[in-house]
C-alpha cells in the first residue's frame, strides 16, 4: 500500500467477511447503493468467466483499458519488489482492486473478503462498517478447527468503534465475536433473516443475506422504497440461476455442506420435488463426502465430473460413487442436451465458471 500512495486511505468501505453468502450479500448491497444514485465499486471473488468482473464500477466489470492501465502501472511495482517478497495473486488482484476504484472516484466501496479476514489481504482497509454473513465449516485446515477459531478469524476484520451487523453465528463463534466487539467499542447487532423483502435471488438461506444488506442501508439512511428497488434489482450469476427452462437446467455455486442444502432445498421449494439428475464436482480441500451424502438421498442420478488444474478433484476417488463419470465439464454438459431430465449443475463456482463459459454466457 506504501508503494501504491495508499489508494484504501481515499476510499469508503463496506467490509465483508463470513463463510456462506457474502457475495450475495454484496450483490444486494451494491445494487442498493446504485438504487440509491450512488457510484459504488464491488471487490469480489472469485470471478467466474472473466477477471474483469471482480472489480466492479457502477455495477459493471471494470472496462478492458482501465484493467490494463491500472496493471500496467501496478506491474512496474511488483517488478521492483524482490521475488521472495512479492505478493500472492490475491494480494495483488486485491491492490489492483483499490488503484482502479480509487482512480474512478467511486463512492463507497462494497469489499468481499477473500479468506478468513484477519489475515486476509482485504484486512488493509479502515471500513465505515462490517457485515459478518453465516459460518460453516471451510477453510479449517488454515483457520483452525471448530467455529470458536473460524469466528476469531472472520471478527479479526472488525475495526475500533466501526458498527457491526452479523448474521446469527454458532454460539461459540458469537462469545468471540462479543468480546472482540467489546475490545474494541465497535456497536453491533445481531441480525436474523428477512421475510418480507421482495429480493430477486431465489431460496429461502436469501433472506439472510438481504436481512445484512438491508440492516447496512438502514444504517446509511436510506429510505425504504430505494432499499427494496435495489434488492428487487439484485443479480447475482451462479446462485440458483436458471439456464434453461425446458428440460430445467439450473446452476448453483455452493461448494460446502450448507450450500449443498440451501440449493436443494430452494429447488424442492420452487419444484414441489428433488431434481431428476445432478451434476456435481469440487475441489479437494473440499468435505466433498457430506455434500454428495446430501445429493444421493434426493434420489437424483449423480454425475461427476472432474474440474481442471491441480485442485480438482477426481470422481473415481470420491467416497460417495457417482452413477456416471465424466472427464470434463465439457463432456458432462453435451451429454446433459440428449437427454430429457431437470438437472442441478453445483459443487463449485469453478464448474459454475466451466459451465457458462461452454453455454456463452457473458457475467455483465
């Protein structure tokens, strides 16, 4: 940051950190923000066709020129720095992420923490509030074991007497959460789901992530009618996303236990039954067993497919046998056309990504 002239120090931030729905969260906030004749930027991750689009201005990825103005100017930087010292791409995206909204005068900036949050490179920022969505169970390997570890991890990016508005947390997670809120004098509130917002994501697990974005623009004083046009215009690629409406494809990003659940109990919801067919694949560091423990008892045929590069995971190895094999999403998905079955595409936003970068489809 001392490199870059510290761009975070000329920026308002809305900071989020959590395990499940922060990039819903997100979603609604910033489209809030527009709604309210705002010019907000969105920093979120990971992207899923393009990398334009975590950086968002306006609610649109950043343009091609601005992208490779800014990284022009933040390589010459990084060029400079010895190799042991340089940063994680992370790092970087996430320096890259504050040169380019600083340099569009946005107006507030809604920040998705990528990991964790008190190490998280996101970390750098002085936010004007935090907004902590629900915790599960990922990422315990590096944050720690059980959810008094994951809570003291997610809370590190609480800042002294910035407001605090967090979903309900398992109560061991909540005494950490207490405490660092009482440490350092920040205000906080714990927010429940929403059940009367007209928000445009489907599934019942929404209504917390709107409960969040709703709780934030209250507190900015926005009125009500902006707040709910802004969530009635909230779109979000990947969550619960319908492809196709006959035979019904949808594609949802979930890649752990609870994801897996919300999305199959959003389709049983809006279907009145389980799918005929899921298409499922992850990463390794993924608890792949519980997630696919839940698909098989839907009675849905399972197909695996194996992700690409060194973190996906193959199918043959999987504890849970899938009914058929594919080698790539690609194959998976030309099989999916010559059959006439409602299929869900979830597991992971990689495969998100695979799938719509095969159907065309442009993330705007």
């Amino acid at each position: 940051m001392a490199r870059l002239g510290h761009p975070e120090r000329d920026l308002n931030f809305i900071h989020i950190a959590g395990t499940n729905g922060k990039g819903s969260t997100a979603a609604a906030l910033d489209s809030i923000l527009r709604a309210a004749g705002f010019f907000p930027g969105l920093y979120t991750s990971p992207h899923l066709v393009d990398f334009r689009e975590r950086f968002r201005l306006g609610g649109v990825p950043v343009g091609v020129r601005n992208l490779e103005k800014e990284l022009r100017s933040l390589v010459k930087i990084l060029r400079k720095i010895p190799w042991s010292s340089r940063p994680t791409f992370f790092e970087a995206a996430t320096a890259l992420a504050l040169r380019i909204f600083r340099s569009a005068g946005v107006d507030f900036v809604v920040w998705e923490t990528g990991l964790g949050g008190r190490l998280d490179a996101t970390n750098v920022v002085q936010p004007e509030l935090c907004l902590l969505t629900p915790l599960g169970r990922d990422h315990e390997e590096i944050l720690g074991q059980g959810y008094e570890n994951l809570g003291r991890e997610k809370a590190g990016i609480l800042k002294r007497c910035v407001p605090v508005f967090s979903a309900p947390w398992p109560a061991e997670a909540k005494r950490v959460l207490a405490q660092r809120a009482r440490q350092l004098r920040c205000p906080w509130k714990i927010v429940g789901p929403r059940s009367n917002s007209q928000f445009s994501l489907a599934g019942g697990h929404q209504r917390q992530n709107a409960a969040l974005a709703v709780a934030a623009a209250r507190y900015l004083s926005f009125p009500e009618f902006i707040i709910q046009r802004g969530l009635a215009r909230t779109r979000w690629m990947a969550r619960f996303t319908v492809l196709r409406k006959t035979p019904l494809l949808v594609l949802d990003g979930a890649h752990n236990e609870q994801g897996v659940e919300a999305a199959l109990q959003t389709w049983k919801q809006m279907m009145g039954r389980g799918p005929d067919r899921v298409i499922f694949g992850c990463l390794r560091d993924k608890a792949m067993g519980a997630m696919l423990q839940k698909i098989r008892r839907t009675g849905a045929e399972l197909w695996g497919v194996a992700l690409p590069g060194v973190r996906g995971s193959d199918p043959l190895t999987w504890p849970v046998s899938p009914d058929r094999f594919f080698g790539s999403v690609a194959e998976a998905m030309n099989e999916e056309k010559k059959n006439n079955q409602a299929t869900l595409v979830l597991g992971s936003l990689v495969l998100a990504g695979e799938v719509l970068r095969g159907q065309g489809v442009k993330v705007a």
